[in-house]
C-alpha cells in the first residue's frame, strides 16, 4: 500500500515580486496609484466599482469590486500610504483575505523604479488553483501593471507638454 500525502491542499500563499523601470516621475506615478475615486476610469476591465468606506490619515478602507482572471469579486481592501513611496495594500476578505500587495516606488533620476512584492493567500478550493496558477496569476497581474503604466506615460505626457499640472486622475494600486 502506497500513500502519498497531497500537501498541495496545504500550500496556501503564492509570493512573487514585479520589478518595472519606467519614465514616468515617481510623484505622479505614486499620486496616480494612490488616487482611488477614479480608478474605475483608469482600469474599468479590472476594476468595477470602488466605495471608499473608512478614510482617515494615511489608512483607506475601500470595498471593492474587482475582475480577475476572469472571476468578479466584490472584496474589502485596506491601502495604507507611506508617503512619498510606498503603498500596502491587504485584502482584509473575499477567497484571496490576507493577501497584501507592498509597492514602492523609487526615483532612479528622471525615472521610477517600481517593485511590487506580493504575497498571495489564498482561501478553500482556490489553494490548489493557486499553486498550480502562479504563473498566470503573475502573467495576469503584469498586464494589468503594463496598462496602468501605459496610462500613467500618457498622463506624464500632458503634465510634461503642458505648463501646470494636469488635475488629478489616479486610481487605487492593487494591480488586479
């Protein structure tokens, strides 16, 4: 008799990192991905509806609804802003709770370097998608980061060919 322990039920946490050069300045990246009221404008296949349900200081609570590969969520997030570069954002419900998502955001002269750590938890059946979906979690979560930096560039574009300051337009960093 042979037994084989299935410890894939057990593996839980997907961790990863994203690390992206752009020429785009830090304070505009960082003010855009920290900037929630409009982020459905910014992402609107990724982010379906946000409701800001507790601000205060540098702490937000959001309630989120989100699409992820491909499965709509609605979840409860806090960010917690660490200005001027660094975002936390933990998912505090929903099949992904406990998940957090640390970016920084770093000048690296007229560019920014940004790195997003990512500590993936995930909840009942999604454990075992999971462990075998990591690299398409990452491949997913890449091109919903190459989009809000597309948007971003353009954003820099106006701010760099006009005299003032575009007014606000940003979103909420969870690159979901």
């Amino acid at each position: 008799m042979i037994l084989i322990d299935i410890t894939i039920i057990h593996i839980k946490m997907v961790k990863f990192q994203f690390t992206k050069i752009i020429d785009v300045d830090r304070d505009l990246i960082f003010e855009i991905s920290t900037d929630y009221k409009n982020f459905t404008k910014v992402l609107p296949k990724y982010f379906k509806n946000l409701e800001i349900v507790e601000s205060n200081d540098n702490k937000t609570i959001i309630k989120e609804t989100v699409n992820f590969l491909n499965r709509t969520d609605t979840i409860l997030t806090e960010h917690i802003i660490i200005k001027p570069d660094q975002h936390i954002i933990t998912m505090l419900d929903g099949p992904a709770k406990d998940s957090c998502f640390d970016e920084i955001y770093e000048k690296n002269g007229s560019n920014t370097k940004i790195v997003i750590n990512v500590n993936f938890i995930l909840h009942g059946k999604l454990k075992i998608i999971g462990f075998f979906a990591k690299k398409k979690i990452q491949m997913h979560m890449e091109q919903v980061m190459n989009e809000f930096v597309s948007y971003a560039k353009s954003l820099s574009l106006i701010h760099i060919s006009e005299p003032t300051r575009p007014e606000r337009i940003g979103c909420c960093g969870m690159w979901w």
